[in-house]
C-alpha cells in the first residue's frame, strides 16, 4: 500500500476515535447544576411614636452590637410627663400615708398620760370604797359615806375606760377603712401612669435590636418622623440566604434540610446550606401559557439557609449556582 493511501486510512482512523470520543462526551450528563442569588431579610427599625429626630449614630456598612445606640428623639415632652406623673404619684403616696397614720406624737403621749392618771385614780378610790365598806360594818361610817365612796369608785372606772378609748383611737389610722382603699386605689393608678410615662421617655432612644451591619440609614437628624417609619435598615448575618430554582422533573429529589452546595464568584470554597424552604406551587421562568409542551419549563422556588459563620460571605443579590450534596453512606 502506498504512503498516501497509508496517510488516508490514518487520517480516518483518528476522526473515527475523535468521532466516538465526542459521542461518549456528549452523551454523558454533567453535574446538576441549579441557578440562583443570595437573598436577605432586613430588619427596619423605625420609633413607636411620632417625634423629631435628634441624633442618628450609626452610618450606612457600620457594624453593631445588640443594644448598641441607633438614633434618638426629642424627649422634652415625654421627660416632663415622667416627672409630673413622678410628682402626682408621690403626692398620693403622701395622702395615702397619712390616712394611715395614727395621731400625732405629742397627742399619744398626752392620751398615755391620761390613762395613767385615770387608773392611778381608779385604784385609789378602789381602795377607798373597800375600806369603807369595811368600816361600815363596825359601825365606824355612815352609809351616806360609803355611798360616797362607790359613786367615786365607778366614776374613776369610768374615766379610766374612756382614757383607754382615747389612747386607742389616737393610735388608729386617722381614715376609714373605705377612705384607705379608695387611696391605694389612687396609688396604683398614679403608679401605672409613671411606668407608662417611663416607658414614653425610653422609647425616645432606639437601640439595635440584633447583632447586625447597616445597611441603610434612612433618615437624618432634624426630620419628624412617623411611628414605626424606617430610619435604619439592619442585615443580621442570620438573615441572609440563597433563593434558587430547581425543575419540575427535579423537585422531588430536594427535601427540608437537605444540604447543598454553593458556588459563585470570588467565593469561599466548601459553601454549604440546608434547604429550609420548598415552595408548595410550581412557576413558569419565563413566564408562558401552560401545555404538556411547556411542562419542562416548571420549577419550584427553593430557599436554603447557611451557617451563620457562612452566611456572613455572602452578598444579597449575587448569584449563586447551587449543587445537590450526595447524602452520605451511614
């Protein structure tokens, strides 16, 4: 056989090999390979009421400690409500007190005083009246004496019962028991009104409710801002995730916590996150009126979670290619 026709059978048997290599190539699946973003749920964080804004202390990519000073508004008005409600409160604090005090010192003393007289008096005509009955026996008294000397005996008794009354009610509170209870009333009340004014005065200065960078700050010094209007936008870690979207033909190989992997730009290597949400109804992307031809165009929204050292890599609106993790052997 001639060089030539040894060059074309060659040339033949290398396109034949190359031919089936193609084929085998092209025939075999690649890795399952899912598109998607990461994602992320701020946190806006707004005051309860209505004020002037006075200081904002953070700036737009600080990061924040939980309890950290956010912003802060004018609280003229709350702190004098809270001292004005401080002041009623101790006024029928006052009130209520004195309802239930007794008499004053000096007045105890002088009632104590009295007792002490009357029963020194009851005792003497005590002794008295018995030392008359005795000598009226011998004849050594009148009756009329001994008559004399009982009307002063329970005289004395009776002043002595209303010194022990006196000294009694000189010792009780000074109000009634119904006046008491109004007042403690009164009290409580006053006391709810302070905690609520307290609590008024507090809401003036809004901390971070997380552990979270700042997105974005909304709003500025100087601006009256409603209740419950954004001034700061907060990005925990733990809120960022990776929205992606699997086929329909695919759907039911992706389960709650599955793991999978996460790839992208300029991404740490070895990113992982369990799915924790499967979307319970199917989408068109793009969308497209519905046949048995378009079926392959279902897919099913899935969002899953990263650790939360992970998670902090990630930037909300990268896209990301998410791959099944094979479940390992037990």
């Amino acid at each position: 056989m001639s060089p030539r026709k040894w060059l074309a059978v060659g040339g033949f048997v290398v396109i034949a090999v190359a031919g089936g290599v193609w084929w085998i190539v092209s025939q075999t699946p690649g890795p399952t390979i899912w598109q998607g973003y990461a994602e992320a749920d701020f946190v806006l964080v707004g005051p309860t009421q209505q004020g002037l804004l006075t200081q904002v202390a953070v700036q737009r990519g600080d990061s924040v400690a939980q309890g950290a000073l956010l912003f802060a508004q004018d609280a003229t008005f709350d702190s004098a409500a809270r001292d004005q409600a401080a002041q009623v409160l101790a006024g029928a604090q006052a009130q209520l007190a004195n309802l239930l005090a007794g008499g004053k010192a000096t007045e105890i003393a002088q009632a104590q005083a009295q007792l002490a007289d009357a029963q020194a008096t009851a005792t003497q005509t005590s002794t008295d009246y018995q030392r008359g009955l005795a000598l009226l026996h011998s004849g050594a008294v009148s009756k009329q004496s001994v008559d004399q000397l009982q009307a002063a005996y329970l005289s004395a008794q009776a002043k002595l019962a209303a010194a022990q009354a006196a000294l009694a009610q000189s010792q009780q509170p000074l109000g009634r028991a119904q006046e008491i209870a109004d007042q403690r009333t009164a009290v409580a009340a006053d006391q709810a009104a302070l905690t609520m004014a307290q609590w008024h005065l507090s809401q003036r200065v809004v901390s971070a409710p997380v552990a979270a960078q700042v997105a974005d700050v909304l709003a500025q010094p100087g601006e009256t801002m409603q209740a419950g209007a954004p001034v700061v936008s907060l990005l925990p870690p733990g809120n960022i995730f990776v929205r992606f979207f699997v086929p329909e033909a695919a759907a039911s190989t992706v389960h709650l916590g599955d793991e999978v992997a996460l790839h992208c730009d300029g991404c740490a290597a070895n990113l992982t996150a369990k799915i924790s949400f499967i979307s319970p109804q199917a989408e068109y992307t793009p969308p497209l009126i519905y046949s048995d031809s378009s079926k392959s165009k279902l897919v099913f929204l899935i969002e899953a979670r990263p650790s939360l050292a992970q998670a902090a890599l990630l930037n909300p609106g990268e896209p990301v290619e998410v791959q099944p993790v094979a479940a390992k052997s037990p």
